[in-house]
C-alpha cells in the first residue's frame, strides 16, 4: 500500500509540474488578444491542459500524500512532512489563482472568435498566471526536495517521547520526596 501511495504521489506531481511547465510556455508564445484566432486557440488549449492534467494531477497528488501521512506512523513526528502539507495549501491556492484567469481567457476569446464579443476587451492577465504558475513550479520542487531529501527539521515530540519525558519527571519527584 506504502508503495503505491508513494507511486501514485510521485505521478501526481510529475503530471503537475509538467502541465505548469507547459502554460508557461504556451503563455509564453501566446499572441494578442487582437490576433483572436492565435489567442483562442492557444488558450482553449491552456484550459485543456489546465483542465484535463494541472487539476487532475493536483488532485492525484494531494490525496495519496494525505493517505500517506496518516497511514505511516513515522511521518507524523517528521517535521519535514508537515512543512510539505502546508506548502500543499499554498499550491492548492495558487493553482486555484491561475486556474480562473484561464477558463475565463479561453471562454471571452472563444465568445470573441464567433463573433459575440468585441476582442479588445478580452482581459490579458497572462503576467499574473505566468508569475503564479513560476511560483508554483518553485515549491513543488522544494517539495520534491523535501520528500527526495527529508532534512531533519524541527520534529515534534512524538507521544512515547512525551511519556519517556513524563515517566522521568514522576521519577524525578520520587526521588525528591
């Protein structure tokens, strides 16, 4: 189960990674919104692969890293698994922050291709989703460097320690008395 979990993890955030990799670059070689029929096929393309690999692979990600927290005793003292889960909501947060902008790019250029809205006013944020997906890239490589690497952060007591510790205070008194 351990294995798969692990599998399923590390595919999750292949997949990932890989499609952030791949908005960036079709951001990258977008044309403006004035050339409409570049600009949306471009960005039907962007929300298939944010739609169809970036969410999916979050999700496959996520979800056994989870299951692998709870089920494995040794990562719940590890402080490197912690720090890990909460950088998992800052990349949940910022895949959310550049997934909006692309769904609504690819739907006003697509209402803009037939003719139903004016391209000039097709709102191109495409600074802001380049910078959140860079941002994303960034931490999930810390988070592949936590998970390849596991630094021997801050660990939390673990509860035997805890009672090791309350056993030699309890000691420690009867010896006063």
């Amino acid at each position: 189960m351990r294995r798969l979990l692990k599998f399923l993890h590390t595919m999750g955030a292949i997949g990932f990674m890989g499609a952030a990799a791949s908005l960036i670059v079709l951001l990258r070689f977008s044309p403006p919104p004035a050339s409409i029929a570049g600009y949306a096929l471009i960005h039907q393309a962007m929300a298939g692969v944010a739609l169809w690999v970036l969410f999916p692979s979050y999700v496959l990600t996520l979800i056994p890293g989870l299951l692998s927290l709870a089920v494995t005793r040794a990562f719940h003292d590890a402080g490197w698994v912690w720090v890990k889960a909460a950088t998992g909501v800052l990349i949940f947060m910022g895949g959310l922050h550049a997934l909006a902008p692309i769904q609504d790019e690819a739907a006003q250029s697509a209402a803009a291709l037939a003719g139903q809205m004016d391209p000039a006013a097709i709102d191109d944020s495409a600074g802001g989703e380049e910078g959140t997906l860079w941002m994303l890239l960034a931490v999930s490589t810390a988070n592949v460097v936590l998970g390849v690497w596991r630094p021997r952060l801050t660990r939390l007591p673990s509860r035997r320690s805890r009672q090791r510790a309350g056993d030699g205070e309890k000691a420690v008194a009867g010896e006063a008395s």
